[in-house]
C-alpha cells in the first residue's frame, strides 16, 4: 500500500469515528425536538389534506367566532377558520428560512474553505469583508431590501440570505483552521494530494457536524426574523396565510377581546422557534463533546 493511501485511509477512518460519536443520541430533549418538528413539517406539506376549510374563504357574519364544531380554533376577523390558516401558515413559516439557510450555508461554507486554504491576503480580505456584513443587523438590511424592493417573501429571503453568510463563514472558517492544521492534512500535502481534494474529502466531512448545528440554530432565528418582517406587513403579504401576519392582523382582536388569532399563532411560532433551538443546542453540544 502506497503511503498516500495509506494516509487517505487514516483519515477516512477519522472521519468514521467521528461520524459515529455524531450519530449517538441526542438525549429527549432532542428527540422531543425532532418530533415537534417533524409535526410542523407534515403540517406544511399536507395543509391540503389536512385544512378542515379554505384558509382564504372569508365569511364577515362569521367573524371571531369561537371554537365549535365547525372551525374548532373559532374564526377572525373576516370569518376565515383559524385552524386551516394556522396549517396552511406553516408553509410560508418554514419555506422562507429554509431558502436562507440553504443559500447563505453553501455561501458561508464555500467562502470559509476558499479563505482556510488559498490563506494569506485572499483570507484576510475574507475576514474584513465578513465582519463588514456581519456588524450590519441581518433584520435591518432585510427592511432595507423591502423598502427598495418591494414586499414579499423573495427581497426578504435575499437579504437575510446575504445577512447570513458572515454567521456560518466565521463558526466554518474557524472550525476548517483547526482541522487543517492537524497532521494528516500536512502528510496528505506533502504527497501532493490536491487541496480542493482534501477540503471536500477531509475537511468539510469533520467540520460537517458543526455546519449542522449551526444551520438548525441559524434556522431558528431566521423564522423569527421572517415573522418579525410579516408582523410588521414587510414580509408574506395578505391574504396568504403566515404566523406572523397573522399575530399582526390578530393584535385588533386582542383590543376587542378576541385574541385567539394572535394567541395561536405566537404560540406556535414560540414552540417550533424553541424545538429549532433546543436541536440546535443538542448538536452543537454533541459537536464539542467530540473535539
């Protein structure tokens, strides 16, 4: 056996062991976790199915409503049924940061292993450029681009999407640093094995576990920033049915003593922001145990 696959294999079974301890349980916190997740997931992907009513049907001899057999969570101000609103919400609640942490993590990842391994002055532009964006609120430039642009779930996504990358590149570069300064990488250096080979066969699988983690909790806080956007009618826009839209048009309820609308959808926003969290914490804690 060649001494170069010798040490591809060293590092393979590295990553291996890795992988394994990454793999053990996340305790039940995490495990409750997952499940509530997974719940609002099945509600966003079968809100058809699901959704008693038309979630924009609207009835104005309805209106406020309380539970009954017919919309079991009551009605709001136009008659539409809270329940299938509420189902048919998690969709625009889930979509728009899923976008922004699937763009701004391939952004983020890539941008950190070009800067860990080109180093020198490519790294130090990297660095001064990510601390630029990063002192600048994600939840600012994402009104910035509203205001510029125009209301909607797209010049949201984009801006938070941009706001994001720093957050990922900084935890990846600093993790990617580590990694390449252990031995296995210099050996596999000096036996000419190619450094775009090595950053995606050895170093981006030992740093996998961290991108993880700090996806889930980017993930967290990107909801409430989208919520926070709708709320404040710069984000999803009536009469799609959103979270925080909903606790924005359902704050005139709460004045007349009806605010079931604004109650359920804080409610679930609250939940699924804190199962987001609590997975979050349990892979980031599982990655520290590791290294």
């Amino acid at each position: 056996m060649s001494t170069t696959a010798g040490l591809r294999r060293i590092g393979a079974r590295g990553a291996g062991r890795r992988t394994t301890r990454r793999t053990r349980t996340i305790g039940v916190t995490g495990g409750v976790a997952i499940a509530v997740l997974g719940l609002v997931a099945c509600f966003a992907v079968l809100a058809p199915l699901l959704a008693p009513h038309d979630p924009n049907a609207v009835d104005l001899s309805g209106a406020y409503q309380g539970s009954s057999g017919t919309h079991v969570l009551g009605t709001d101000a136009s008659g539409r049924d809270l329940l299938s609103r509420l189902i048919y919400g998690s969709r625009t609640a889930l979509i728009g940061p899923f976008l922004v942490v699937a763009i701004s993590t391939l952004l983020g990842t890539v941008l950190a292993l070009a800067a860990v391994w080109f180093g020198g002055w490519f790294d130090q532009i990297v660095v001064r450029v990510v601390d630029a964006v990063f002192a600048f609120p994600g939840l600012l430039l994402a009104i910035l681009a509203t205001a510029l642009f125009g209301s909607g779930l797209k010049a949201a996504t984009a801006a938070l999407s941009i706001a994001y990358v720093p957050y990922i590149a900084r935890i990846v570069r600093s993790a990617s640093l580590r990694e390449r300064s252990l031995p296995y990488i210099a050996a596999l250096r000096v036996q000419g094995v190619h450094g775009l080979r090595i950053a995606l066969r050895h170093i981006l699988p030992n740093v996998g576990g961290l991108i993880v983690a700090n996806a889930t909790l980017a993930f967290g806080f990107a909801l409430m920033d989208f919520a926070g956007l709708s709320f404040i009618g710069l984000g999803v826009q009536p009469p799609t049915s959103d979270w925080g839209a909903m606790v924005g048009t359902g704050m005139a309820g709460v004045l007349q003593q009806h605010p079931q609308e604004a109650l359920f959808a804080s409610a679930l926003i609250v939940v699924t922001v804190g199962a987001v969290n609590t997975l979050g914490d349990r892979l980031t804690e599982r990655w520290e145990a590791r290294s």
